[in-house]
C-alpha cells in the first residue's frame, strides 16, 4: 500500500508546472525569457498599507487573533460589501482567511459530499477541479468557448445542472479570459439558477476592481436578491491592492456555511497573519484612489496586446473587459510546422516551441480547459509586453 493518501491520485499535477519548469529552466541557461505567466499585479503595495502594517508590528498586533479574522476586518468587509456591491452582511457572515485560496477550499471542504457535483464554466481558474476533487466532490465542467465571448450561455448551465449539483462556481471578471458578465447577461444565468433551488453559488470576485471602458460590476447576489441565502460571495485584496504575497482573502455569506467554514480553518491554519489583516484594514478603509491610476495602465496594456496579437498570423484575440490575462485562439496555427521543426497539433507544443525558440513564456489552453488557446498575462511592462507580441508575431509568420 502507498503511504501517500488516495485523495492524491484524484488530483493532477499542475500542467502549468512544465511551462515555468522549463521556463526557468532557460532562464537559468542564460537565455532572454520573458514571462508572460505571472497572476499578479507588477505594482508595489501602496504605501498607506505597508505604513498600516508596520505600525501593527510597533504595536504588538502579533499575537493569535480569532481563527476567521478580527472584528475590525471583518467591519471593514461588511462596509465594502455595502458600498460597492449594496449587499448587507453582519460581521458574523464573514469570513477571513489566507488568500483567496484558502476561502474557496474551506468552502468545498465544508460542504461537499462523494458524489457531489460543481458545476465549473470552462476556461476556468486552474484550482477549481482540483480543490473540488480533493474535497470529494465531481467537478462538471460547462464550456464557454470564444463564440459566447467565453461566457456561459443560460442553456449551458441548465444542460450541466444535475439533482447532485452542489455549487455553481462564478468568476467574472475571469482568470484565465479576463471576461466579465454584464448585468443582463449574469441576470440571464441566475434566472436558470432560481430554478434549482439545491444549487450554491461561489462567486469569485478576485477581479472585481480590474475592469476597463467604464465596464460596470456586478455579482450574482445583487443582481438576483433572491440568491442571497444560498451564495457565497467571495472576494479578497491580492489583486486590486497588489497584495499577493500578504495572503488574505474574505467571504460573505450565510451564518452556518461561515461557522463551518471557521471549524475547518480552526483545526488547520487557525487564523490569518495578523499583521496582514492590519494591512488589509487600511487596504479597504483607505484611499481607493490607485485602483483607477492602475487601471490606467492595465487598459493600456491590454489594448496594445490584443491589437499586436490579433496582428500576428493564424491568432485571433477578443477584447476582454476586466482582469489582467487575454486568451488568444491559435485555431489558425493548427497543424502548421515551426521553423524549429516542431509540429503545432495543439496549444501546449504551440507553447512549448514559442518558449523554446522565441522565449516567450505563455501558459496553454489546455491548462484552463478550453483549447486551441493561451492565456497571457500584462501584468508586466509595457516594454516586456511589446517585445514579447513582437515575437509571437515573428514565430506565427514563421509558421509553414
Ligand atoms: C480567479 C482567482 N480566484 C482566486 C485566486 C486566489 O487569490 P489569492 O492569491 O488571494 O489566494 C486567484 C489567484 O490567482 C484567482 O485568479
């Protein structure tokens, strides 16, 4: 018998680990790699955070706190909820964690049963399978492919709803397309969710401050109050506050999935770093002023690589309205032969050979499950980004 746990077998290994192995495998050999693979804002932490975190060092704030976070965060998270999403939530329906992450698996590792089904819209964020999966559950994969925009359509969702449906899982803006529901077209997927009263809803609202064009947010217990009692809105500072590395990530939702969520975190990684969630205080109490500078720049950035990749030959980009990541198509690359001699059958050679013979780091469709496609990622410099599109251009037109 294995000493490892079974549960390992249902999970697979990240393929996004081949790219940025072999990535820095060149990188190290001395060869000019950029990467386009990062899922984190190039941004430092704005000041008035790192100021609030080091005065919660100088006054001891370093001790333990309550497993789910301190009441202050927790003020604060309501207080967001209010003003930005007009949703209502008392300090003891939120929950605080360690990124994101954690907020998501203590969710699923809360709630699901063998056998229960979550329906995930594919391209998705990479964890969702496989936190499904280590919790137990059937992750059910519902396609929505560059014809939608790479947005569910109603029926898509009906057609994967099942009587063990569990959890929708909903993430708009979207890592990896960028993608964001407009009011109407999330109205039309929660109509399709009042219809089955059995199925949850984990919204993903990582991305919520990353939108471009006056694109307005919108997460689906607003547009549909009726939802509320079965929806956990979950959200976090990672991205909008380039916070990545400090780990903090929030949730609100109904009194006895937050308590189950908080005995779970309690027997695992107790609370969040105190110091962190000081920061995190300051993050959504203070000046939200940067968001637009930054998107600035985000908007910038993504025009400029949509038009450069929609211009280099057999790729089409749409135009995403939020995130930081776009998902080119290489429908058009199929079956065509490098100038390395490698053969472009799907998007993971078209991403091996790009990084082997161009050093452009990308991570392939087939990661995200939707394919032929890549996702890249402009959180990095204009110059970076420009020098990177100029050569996918190149490698494209060498193709024969
Ligand atoms: C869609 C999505 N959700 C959640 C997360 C997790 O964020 P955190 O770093 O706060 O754990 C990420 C991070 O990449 C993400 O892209």
């Amino acid at each position: 018998m294995s000493f490892l746990s079974a549960t390992l077998d249902r999970v697979k290994p990240s393929p996004t680990i081949a790219v940025t192995t072999l990535a820095n495998e060149l990188k190290a050999a001395g060869k000019d790699v950029i990467g386009l693979g990062a899922g984190e804002p190039d941004f430092d932490t704005p000041e008035n955070i790192k100021a609030a975190a080091k005065a919660a060092i100088d006054a001891g704030k370093t001790k333990y706190t309550a497993p789910d976070g301190i009441p202050e965060l927790k003020k604060a998270i309501c207080e967001k909820f209010k003003r930005d999403n007009g949703l209502d939530y008392t300090p003891a329906q939120v929950s605080v964690g360690t990124g994101g992450k954690q907020i998501l698996y203590n969710a699923l590792m809360a709630t699901l049963n063998p056998g229960d089904e979550v329906v995930i819209p594919a391209p998705y964020w990479v964890s969702y399978p496989d936190m499904v999966l280590l919790a137990g559950g059937e992750p059910v994969i519902a396609e929505a492919g560059a014809d939608t925009a790479y947005k569910l359509t109603p029926e898509a969702l009906e057609a994967a709803i099942t009587p063990k449906t569990k959890w929708f899982i909903f993430n708009s803006p979207s890592n990896p397309t960028g993608a964001a529901y407009s009011r109407a077209e999330l109205k039309a997927l929660t109509d399709v969710l009042m219809k089955h009263p059995h199925v949850w809803v984990m919204s993903d609202d990582m991305y919520e401050h990353l939108v471009y064009d006056d694109f307005e947010f919108c997460t689906p217990a607003e547009v549909e109050p009726g939802l509320y009692e079965r929806t956990l809105t979950c959200n976090g500072v990672s991205k909008a506050y380039a916070m990545t590395g400090w780990r903090i990530g929030y949730a609100a939702g109904p009194q006895p999935l937050i308590a189950a969520m908080r005995k779970i975190q309690s027997q695992s990684t107790s609370n969040p770093c105190s110091v962190s969630q000081w920061a995190a205080v300051e993050a959504l109490n203070g000046t939200q002023d940067f968001i637009p500078a930054n998107n600035e720049v985000f908007k910038r950035r993504r025009d400029m690589v949509v038009e450069m990749l929609n211009a280099a030959e057999g790729i089409t980009c749409p135009t995403p309205e939020g995130a930081f990541y776009v998902y080119p198509s290489i429908e058009g690359c199929i079956g065509k032969s490098s100038a390395g001699g490698a053969l472009i059958e799907n998007d993971e050679v078209f991403a091996k050979a790009l990084l082997e013979e161009t050093g452009v780091a990308v991570v392939f469709g087939a990661a995200f499950g939707l394919s032929p496609c890549f996702r890249v990622s402009y959180a990095t410099s204009d110059e970076n980004l420009k020098k990177a599109c100029e050569r996918i251009q190149q490698f494209c037109a060498s193709l024969s």
